[in-house]
C-alpha cells in the first residue's frame, strides 16, 4: 500500500494509475480509497465524493463503483441506495484484530519456510535482513527503502507457502494501515529485532519459533499502527 500525497487534484490526491487494463485498474482504485481511508484522509462517517475520485485519478465512475462495491466487503466503506458511499467508524480493536489475523496467516507462511525454505531463498534472506540492519545501525532511515528491505523479507518467507495462502497474505496486506507509520518513532529498531528472531528460527528449522516469532511481530505491528492512527485522531467519536 502506498501512502498518499500531499499534491491535490480537486478534493483529493492526485494519482495517476500505472495500468489502464481492467483489471490492474480496479486494483488500483481500491488500494487508493482504502489509502483514503486507512490514512484518515476520509474521515468516519464522511461520504465518498466518486467525482473527486474520477477526477483525481483520470477515471470514469465505472471503476470507482466496482472499487467501493469490494471495500464494503471489507467492511471499510457502507453503501446505502440513493445515498452513495460513506466511511465506516472502525474501533482501535478493529485494527489490531486485523493484524492479529494477518499474523496467524503469516505465521503459517513463517512455519514453512523453516521447514521448506531452499538454501539459496534462506542466504537471500539473511542478506535482505543484514541490509536492513545495516542501515537500522546506521541511521540510514529512508523510509522508502526500508519499506523495500521489509517488503521483500516477508515476500521471501511467504513464497515458501501455497499459491492460495500467499494470495491470502497479500489480500491482509493490502487491507491494512501500512507504510506512512510503519518506521516512525523507533518502529524500524523493533522491526530488526523481530525479523532477527524470525530468521534465526528459520536458519534452525525451527517451525514453531518462526511461527510464533512471525506473529508476535504482526502483532506488534497491530499495535503501533493503532497508536498511530489513535493519535491522528482516526477513533474519535468510537467508545474505544
């Protein structure tokens, strides 16, 4: 998921989507409104403006009304006839409930590849984290490229899973607040000393330590991304 800018089409921001194909095109209008919304763009219980959407991404309605139609199913968006698409108020225990989900998937992916992982994805991994921690050591905090180093060391773990798992860890993924928070206020050292136990229960073949390693990290994850959004002000007006 990738945040969103600061640059202003209309009422919001302005992204031009890579594809025009069909289906990447969707694709792409549901990660930018959950962007909206994970990010507090869109606050609870605001209506969606389809035309602010259209114009700011140089798409026609069609794609919008498909986008809102799925993340509605997520349960982040309320559709109600004749009175279009609003916000939903979701709770700090929403959030973290889906990290905690999230983490019980992921940690199966984590289990295999301790069992499964080939020797070259495990040195890939081990390289992916030196890297990380290297820069971690070194104040180097560019966000984006940390953003990279974590992608690609879940991304070498969860290939270790069946094609319906990671399909499945992707769609959690997606779902979830991520990026804009996910390396503020020291998160980047407790991600090292995360991804460090993970690997190392990897290395050992260690099934049950990667998995519960794994978790407790999405776990983790969970809470510092309701710290961030909580103190945005994203809960106000829920009983949490």
């Amino acid at each position: 998921m990738q945040p969103v800018g600061d640059e202003r089409h209309g009422q919001y921001p302005s992204r031009a989507p890579s594809s025009r194909r069909r289906g990447v095109l969707g694709e792409e209008v549901v990660d930018y409104i959950r962007d909206l919304v994970l990010t507090g763009a869109v606050r609870p219980g605001e209506k969606i403006d389809q035309a602010a959407i259209s114009e700011a991404l140089d798409v026609s309605r069609s794609p919008i009304r498909e986008a809102l139609v799925v993340l509605s199913r997520e349960g982040l968006i309320s559709l109600t006839p004749r009175r279009g698409a609003s916000v939903v108020q979701l709770s700090r225990e929403d959030i973290v409930d889906h990290y905690a989900l999230f983490g019980v998937v992921a940690g199966r992916a984590a289990a295999l590849a301790a069992t499964f992982l080939p020797p070259a994805s495990v040195a890939d991994l081990r390289a992916v984290h030196g890297r990380f921690a290297d820069l971690e050591d070194a104040g180097h905090l560019d966000p984006e490229e940390l953003q990279q180093l974590n992608h690609d060391f879940h991304r070498i773990i969860n290939l270790a899973a069946p094609s319906r798992t990671r399909w499945l860890l992707g769609h959690l993924e997606r779902s979830v607040p991520a990026n804009y928070f996910e390396f503020a206020d020291g998160w980047n050292v407790a991600a090292v000393a995360h991804h460090r136990t993970i690997l190392e229960a990897i290395v050992s073949g260690d099934a049950d330590g990667a998995r519960r390693a794994m978790e407790v990290h999405l776990e983790a994850s969970g809470e510092v991304a309701a710290a961030q959004l909580e103190a945005r002000g994203f809960f106000d007006g829920t009983d949490s």
